[in-house]
C-alpha cells in the first residue's frame, strides 16, 4: 500500500486541472493561426467547387506559416483533385517533411503516387498509412497497388484482411469482387 499511494499520488496530480492563484486571470483558450483559419476559408471554397481559388488561399496560408503541415497537405489534395499530379506530389512531400508520420497525409501521397504510376512507393505509402492508423482505404488501396505491380498472392492476402474487416460496405463487396476475378484467372490458367 505504502507504494501504490504515491503513484495514485501523482496520477490525481497529474490529472488535476491547474487553477490560477487568486487574482490571477487563467489564460485565454488558444486561437487558431492565421494560417489554420486560412486554410479553413480554402476549404469552404472547395467544399463549392472554386479550386483555383482555393489553390491560391492555400498558397497563402503557407506563405502566412511556411511549417504548416495542414497547409501543404490540403494544397496537395487540391491538386491532385485538379489532375496537377507532380504539384500535388511535391506539396504532400513538402507535409510529410514537416509531420512524417501522419497517416491521413501518407493515403493522399500513396494515392498521389498511385495516380502517377509509381506503385513501387504508393506502396510503400499505404502500407505506412495503414500500420499508422488502420483505416480500411488504406488497406482497399495497398491490395490494388500490389495487385498492379503483378503481386497477385499478396494483393488477395490483403483484400481476404479487408473483407474480415468490413465485408458489408462498398469497399469490402468490391474487395470480394477483385478475390473472385483472381480465383477466376488463377482457373483459367490452371493455376
């Protein structure tokens, strides 16, 4: 007993919210950067269809915070929905050096990468995506790259783990949909 009470000790402490001494103003909430609010106004452009527009408030918003890594990454988005592939693949870069390890950020590059024919590193982008989080497009995605690069066993490995994920929806339906084609070439020729 005498060990656990310092430890429940430190855990209330811990968690115990700081109050100011009396007379003390506690600090105001913190406001969103001019960047961030930034980006916010070229989402809503985009949310209505102005991409160009949006494009050029993004831009700003890296102008206003050059280490903005949500700035960089929507920008990349943005491109790669305006068929500006090697823009948007340059911005997601310019993301991912700022916060490497985010997954949200990893899918777009995959995806970017996957658009441009370089599934060698999309792959490498889902499959970092996935390990990071576990969101199922990353999963869908990977199992198309591999089955692209002619890594056919892999790809239905990958699609079989999606469909013990989620094999209701959409995805998990097209999923069963690629394992079937493959048993059906693999038939055909006697394999």
């Amino acid at each position: 007993m005498k060990r656990i009470l310092p430890i429940l000790l430190l855990i209330v402490a811990a968690c115990t919210p700081k109050i100011p001494p009396p007379g003390e103003q506690p600090p105001p909430p913190a406001q969103p950067s001019p960047a961030a609010a930034i980006v916010n106004e070229a989402l809503a452009m985009a949310r209505e269809g102005k991409y160009p527009e949006a494009v050029l408030r993004m831009r700003e918003a890296i102008e206003a915070d050059g280490g903005f890594a949500e700035a960089y990454a929507r920008l990349g988005i943005l491109y790669r929905r305006l068929g500006r592939l090697e823009d948007a693949r340059a911005s997601l870069a310019e993301a991912l050096e700022i916060t490497p390890k985010n997954s949200e950020y990893l899918y777009a590059m995959g995806a970017t990468l996957f658009d441009l024919g370089d599934y060698g590193r999309a792959e490498r982008s889902f499959r970092e995506s996935w390990s990071l989080d576990g969101r199922l497009p990353a999963l869908f995605s990977l199992g198309e790259t591999l089955h692209r690069r002619g890594k056919r066993s892999q790809a239905a490995e990958v699609w079989r783990e999606y469909l013990r994920r989620d094999e209701d929806s959409v995805w998990g339906r097209e999923a069963a949909r690629r394992l079937d084609e493959l048993a059906s070439e693999d038939a055909r020729l006697g394999r």
